[in-house]
C-alpha cells in the first residue's frame, strides 16, 4: 500500500507511519509503542502488589497518566490518518485501543467503589495484545500460526474426547471418594480429574481410599498416554507444512526450455533430464 | 441407506430422521438431541452441589423429569422405528439409552435409602457417551481414531513397562521411605510411583530422606524421557496415515483406459495392471 | 532350534516346552507362569498392607509357599532340561530366578530380625522381570525396544544437560530462598529443581520470595520448552525405523527384467516404465 | 591443528594436551579433569548439608583447597601454552576457570561476614561449564544442538506468546480469587499461572472458587493441548535435519567425470553442472 504518487498529503504519511512498518519512522514507532506497552503492563502489574513504599504508587500513578494521554494521542492520530475512521474503531484491535485507554479516565471521573474500578482499571492490561499486532511482523510466528489453525480441528476434537473422559472419571472419583477427601460435588470432581489427567496435580484434592487411588492411577496413566496425541497431530501437521514450504522454495525456480523438466537442484546450470543449458533461456 | 422406493412407510421415514443425519429433519433431530443431552448432564453435575436455593433442585427435578419423558419417547420411537428392535436394544447405545432413562423412574417407584439412589441417578450421566455416537459425523475424529487404534498395540506394550517400572521402584521407595513419609504399604507406593512418572505430582505423599529424593529424581528424569515414546509412537503412526492419504490422493489422478485400474505412480508410462498405454488416453 | 531328529529324548522335549513358546505346550507353559507370576506379585504386595483381617495373611502365607515351591520345581527343571546348567544359572534370568525363589526359604530357616528380612522377601518382586522374558514374544515391543536403543545416546547427553541445568538453578534457588522455604541445602535444592523441570511439581518445596517465584517461573518455562527435545528425537528416530521398514517391504518385491526398474506397487503385473510383463520373469 | 613441523617446543606439546583431545595425553587430561570437576561440585553441594559430623566439613574443606590448588596449576599452565593469553583469559570457558578458582583464595584472605561469602563459593560451582567443554567431544550433543538452534526462533515466539497468555489468565484469576486463596497480586498470579500452564502444579496455591476453579480448568485444557506446539516444531526440525542427512547421502552416489560435480538428483542422466553424460561414466 506504498504511494509513490507525488501529492502525498501529510496524512498519507501518517499513516505509513502509524499503520505500516516498512519504513524507517514506522519501524520506529511500532519499537516506542512496544516499549510503552511493555512499562504499561509492568505498572499495572506492580500496581496490585501491597506493601511496597508510597512513593512508588504516586510515581505509578503519574507514569500510567502519561502513558494514558500517549494512548490517547496515538489513538486520535490512527482515527485521523485513516480514511474511513470506523473501520478501525470497530475492529478488533480498535476497541482494545479504546478499552485499553479509558480505565484511567473512567477513575478520575467516576471515583467510586474500589472493587468495580480495579476490574475497569484491569482492561488496560488489553494491551498486551497490542504487542501480538507488532509481533505480527516477526515472520516465525506465521508459520506457527497456521500450523495451529490446521490442527484446530482434530485439537478441538481430541480436547472434545478429554473432556467426556473426565467427566465419566470425575463422576466415578465423585461417587468412590466422597465428601472427606474433598470431592464435595461432581463440577469439583470434574475440576480434579481435570488437574490429573493434565498432568498438573495441584494435590489441593486427592483420593485417600485404595479403590479411588486405583481409579486415580488409571487416569493418569491414560492421561500419560493420551499427551500423545495432540503432540503428534502438530507435529505431523508442522511437519506437512515445513515439507510443502521447503519444495516449493527449492524447485519452482527454473524450468528447462527444451524438456519443460523443472525439479532442477539450486545452482543447476544444465537440465538433469536432456542436457539442454537452463542459462540461455534466462 | 437413502430408499428412493415410492411407498415409504412413516417408520422408514422415521427411521431416516431418528438414525440418519443425511436429511435436514435427521440433523435437526440430532442438534436437539445433542442440547438435550447436555442439559441432562448439566443437572446431574449441578444436583450434586450443596448449598444452593431449594427452588434450584425443585426446577432441577422438574427439569430432569421434562428430559427423562423425552428421552423416553425417544427410545420408544427407535424401537418402533427399526425392523429388528431386538438388534437396537442390545447394541451398546441401546444400553447405555436404557440404563440413561431409567434412573428417575427407579427413584420414583422405590424411594429407598439415599446412597445406593445416588449411584443408579449417576447412571444418567452415561448419556454422555451418546454425544460421542453424534460427534461420529464430524470427520476429523475418525483419523484421530485410527491414528491411536493404529498405535494401541505399541501404547498397551510401553504403559506395561511403564507398570513393571512403577512395580519396581514403588517397591524400592517403600522399602527407603516407610510409613512416616506416607508410603505405608506398596499398593500405596505403587501409587506414588505413577503419580510421580506421569508427572503429574500430588504432593499428597512424597519423599523427605536424601536417599528416596534422590531415588525420585531417578524416577522422575526417567519419566521425564519416557513421555516422550507414546508421543514418538502416535506422531509417527499418525504423519504416516497423513502420507498415506496424500499418497493416494497424487496416485489417483490418472485411470487406465483399458482396466480402470487408477492407483498408478507418479511418471507411469504404462498401466500396471494390464500394461495399456497410459499416454494414450490423455 | 526346533529339533526334528527322531529319537527326540525327554530332556529336549521338556527344554522345548520350558524355554521355546513355539509349541502349544511350551505356550501353555508361559501362560501358566504368567498366572503364577502375577499371583506371587499381588501376594508381595498385599502383604505390605496393614490392617487386614489375619485370615488374609494366613492365606496369602501359604499361598507364597505354593507358589515358592512351584518355582523351585521349575528352577530344577530348567537345570537339569539344559545342555550346560552353568549357562542358565548364571544369566540375567537365571539369577533372577534363584533371588526371587529363596527369600521364603531364608525367612523359614533363618526367622530373624524382621526389616532385613522384608528386604530379603521383597526380592520375590523380581519375579516381574520374569514377565518381560515372556512379553519378549509380542512383536511391537521390539521395535518400541529399537527406537529407545537407537535414540539412547541423544536422550543420555540431554538428560546430562538437564542435570547440569538443575545443579545451577538448584544453587541459585538455594542461595534466593533459603531454609524457611525449604529450600535447606544444595542436593535438596537439585532435588525441587528436578522436580520442577520435569513438571512433576509436588509441592511439598515451593519458592515463597518473589525472586524466588520469578526464577521458578524461568525454570518452569524452559522445562516446557526443553520437553520438547527427547519427544523429538523418539519420535523421528521411530519415524525413520517405520520408514525403512514399510520400505523395505513394499518395494524390495518385484524388479522389471526388461528396464531393470524396480520401485513397482504392490500387485503390479507390468512394468510401469517399458509395460514389460512381470509375470514373466517369475 | 595438529603440528607435524619437527622443532615441537614444549608449549606446542602442552597445548595439545590441554587444549586438544585427539592424543591418548590430551584424552587423559580430559578425564582427569572431569573427575576433578566432578568431585568439585560434588563437594560444594556436601557443603551446604548442615548436620554431617564436623570431621567431614574439615576433610572436605582440605580436598577443596587441594582441588583449588590444581585448578590454579591448570589455569597457569593454560595462560603459558597459549600463543596469545589474552584471548583465553576473556574467553567464556577462560572467565568460568577463573571464577571458579578464585573463591577460596578470596574467603581465605577475607574470613568476612558469611553471607556474601556463601554467594562467592557457590562460583565454584561454575565448573560444571568445563563439563560442557568437554562433552562437546561426544558427537550427538552437535545434532541436539543444532536441533535446538534451528529451532529457537519458533520457540521463542511460543514462549512469547504463552507469557502473554498467562498475563491474561493471571489477571483475571487475580480478580476472580483474590488474596484469600493466595492470589495476592498480579505478578503472583502469573507465577501461579505459569506453575499451572506448564503442568508443574505444586498447589502452594489453588483456586476455590467455583468460577476459578473453571477457569483453572481452561487454563490447564489449554497448557495441556499448547504443549505440543514446542514438540511439534522440534519434533519437525530434527526430523528435517536427520532427513538433509540421509539425503545428502543419497546423492553422493553420482560424481560428474567432466566437472567432478557430485550432489545429482535420483534418476538425473546428464549433469547438472556442466552438461555432461552421467551415463558415460558408468
């Protein structure tokens, strides 16, 4: 989408720089914008930790106003730039410049009850999806990206199959346990056998009889066996793709003028199937 | 199994919706089906939570009494809908919709003491497994079931060494540890041994002399490198079924002329099935 | 090894029943072994539970003694059916053999102080070994047995780079956390750090100081990412065994004798480069 | 970078044994070196264990001294047998040599206040490095490595990208827990996050709010289907190398007689060089 007409109004240039990263000022401002984002995510997160001296929450507080009103000059400046404004404020990572940049204006406003205002003033932690938007440009990402959407399905299917498990082996776990050892109803049983068959084990709830100790093995050995499985879908999947890339790259490149053979090594000079030179039709 | 006949009778038009998805009444039946049964299982999860309002499990009840009357005309409509019902009724989905209805009707007719009552309400949580006989149309899972029936034998093997593993150092952990760390007796140390191998790791019971921590670490690095086997296995059994559709799908382009035979490799000048030209035809 | 000379003695009979499965005697023997094994190894373990009524251990008591005296007979027969004794005696399962034969017999003559002879007594566990002599028979372990040795080397030199990352971060926690975390020396330190890498997480050691949680964190991330590697290398080196051998299988069969081409599908009756029969050539 | 030149002085004789492995002194060296490293770290980690008998701590400390002393030869004997000492003292294994001897030189000639000094004894454990110096001998760890260097990228990003995960997740367990389950601020609940997506779960802290408890649930579901990403990718990259491997191979066959051009495709009749008849040469 580079113009290369000669009357580039200042808000073409504008949004080169602000929607694109070829250029040099572009590149430049999505590395600023990173590093806000980044200062922004970390205040939110020290903001929630107690304890520490004053001066540090007022220093906060102040740094996350600035950051505030750089949001809201950024986000002014993107519904300018653009040529159809509403198209950018409804898409996805429009409303999470929105909602990301209000929580500050929306406490100053309204100083009411805490509890309400902390859930407001979480949103601004949406911007850690912005960097999602930036990291777009890193190529690996793509890659990985698709490789996930084409095992989307069988995932989803597999994760389908978990859940019917779990749900049977929480209901026996439920019924075998009982109250005592902490399976006080079958969501909760659910919520265990969850835990064990991923592996994770909090150990906030365990089985105390043999037979429920029994049951408890079975699951996890299944849930040993059945890790398998979404591991060798991408992996088969990532591996189909790597495949598909790395021929296409190596040997669509020339074409033999005289045989039209065109699975020719890099660097061939010499069609392997007649001899004929694949220089001269160059 | 579409019959284009003219004289369909109601039952086999019947049977169409009930046991078929092809025609748009046989889908509808299905997705009802399917937001039937997972209400079902949301009460019964939700009936065994204490705590809430009273009102909760009195609409609950009425709730699973609506879902039990359903489910009942609808295996009445199967059975009347088929030719041979005996066939319907024994077969494992005939079963699990039998035992799936009847629990609110035991209940009713002997309302006995509580525990027992609870474990045959459970049965109607075996309704979830008829969302598996519904899911059966979405395609992926059938490769997903052939990848581990594919690998089951290989699996069955490993989980068995994996058991004579955890046999042998849960007897060695018992020996090491004794009653005070919580390994009373080997069953239970057998226990810990495959909690600890699958790494899921309650905590519940766990080693406090130097010698059985590091006899952990033995178990839990030689677990840490035998995940990966299963993985190994399914993903290899996996990326060849991936080949082998992908194989077929590149060999069945082209079709001799002269014998139909259409699996023929890539570059084949002649049919081997009856050595026929294959350039002609094109 | 089967002997098909005529004057077959009895020694060589009974050698091929005991140590061939060939045979449906020599197969029923196994399966007959199998059954006891299995018995004598619940027995082991039942025996370690406390609490039981004493009819049980009675029972369970002389149950041992049948089965010890079961295989003292089969010990014998095993000796006297082989050409050189010493052979047997002293192989891995000959050993095997003897160690899980004799505890009961040195609890009878020699009823001393009980903790060493539990360790004596819990050498009948060994006879689980015994099992894997007979699971030998089952064709896929093989190959599963194939992809650990040919993997083997790789897995060792990643777990030794495991355990040089455990002993830096282990030091590291010790010196964050200190004692009142539990973190109490260094080897207890390595030991939580095993534990948190493989994912296993018990729990009964966890980091309290936020530096602390921050390098557990690290540690937890790079166990995740590090996982990956020994799944890798078992699943290609198993991919490139499944390779070779659906290879060998397919494609070794038939050679054209016209063009020398080879690489036919099964149930080709003519060469797919020159349309030569090749039937002809059989 | 053997030297076959006649007038080998006594450095060039010294380098090869410190610095190389290829004769039967340098491989000797080598092990010797590595059983002293590993005694070494062996006694650092005794060290920590408070409660061993008194004369254990002051034998210890002798050999330590004794190790010391034999490091500081080495590190004498490596700065004179190098050309140019300065590139091997401000080489990484040069720094770790020096840190790592230098400790007890340093707690001798200043007994001061404990603390500090634990921290700069804990540098001895940096000779578990040199072990990386030498193992670098062993021929699979160069495979491993470059398996994980192809694909640190990719693996980089999903790490990335599972942070920002767990940021999201944390927060919102932050707000639906609270400090009441232990969720006292973000950061921590992020490392719990973390502890759970990784399947670690010590438990140390838990969710036990229904609605937590939920989303725990979703989180572990998707820790459990996201740890095959990072499998999948090095799963693909080793395969590919250990394909590139075989390929490169099976392509050495052919070797051009006009130009001695070797890497031809399968089946290639003429060279892809320089135009010349492979078939000649047969």
């Amino acid at each position: 989408m580079k113009t290369t007409s000669k009357n580039n109004s200042w808000r073409e240039k504008l949004h080169e720089v602000i929607y694109e990263a070829d250029t040099p000022a572009g590149k430049a401002f999505d590395v600023v914008l990173l590093v806000i984002i980044f200062l922004s995510i970390l205040f939110v997160m020290l903001e929630s930790v107690k304890g520490l001296d004053a001066w540090i929450y007022d220093y906060m507080y102040a740094a996350e106003w600035v950051i505030t009103i750089l949001f809201t000059i950024e986000y002014i400046l993107r519904i300018i730039s653009i040529k159809k404004p509403t198209k950018y404020i409804f898409s996805f990572y429009g409303l999470i410049d929105f909602f990301s940049t209000i929580p500050l204006y929306v406490s100053f406003f309204l100083p009411g009850s805490g509890s309400a205002l902390i859930t407001v003033r979480a949103l601004r932690l949406l911007r850690v999806f912005r960097i999602l938007k930036v990291s777009r440009y890193i190529g690996e990402s793509n890659k990985l990206i698709q490789a996930l959407k084409d095992s989307r399905a069988k995932i989803l299917v597999f994760l389908f199959a978990v859940l019917i498990l779990c749900l049977v082996f929480g209901t026996a776990m439920y019924m075998i346990e009982g109250a005592e050892s902490g399976f006080t109803n079958i969501p909760v049983s659910l919520y265990w056998c969850i835990v064990t068959l991923t592996t994770v084990g909090f150990g906030d709830i365990h089985p105390i009889t043999p037979l429920g100790q029994f049951l408890a093995s079975v699951i996890m050995i299944l849930g040993y066996g059945v890790i398998a499985v979404p591991t060798g879908i991408v992996s088969a999947e990532y591996s189909k793709g790597e495949k598909n890339t790395s021929k296409s790259l190596s040997t669509n490149t020339q074409s033999c003028y005289h045989c039209h053979e065109s699975k020719h090594v890099d660097g061939a000079d010499y069609c392997h199937n007649c001899g004929y030179s694949l220089n001269r039709e160059k």
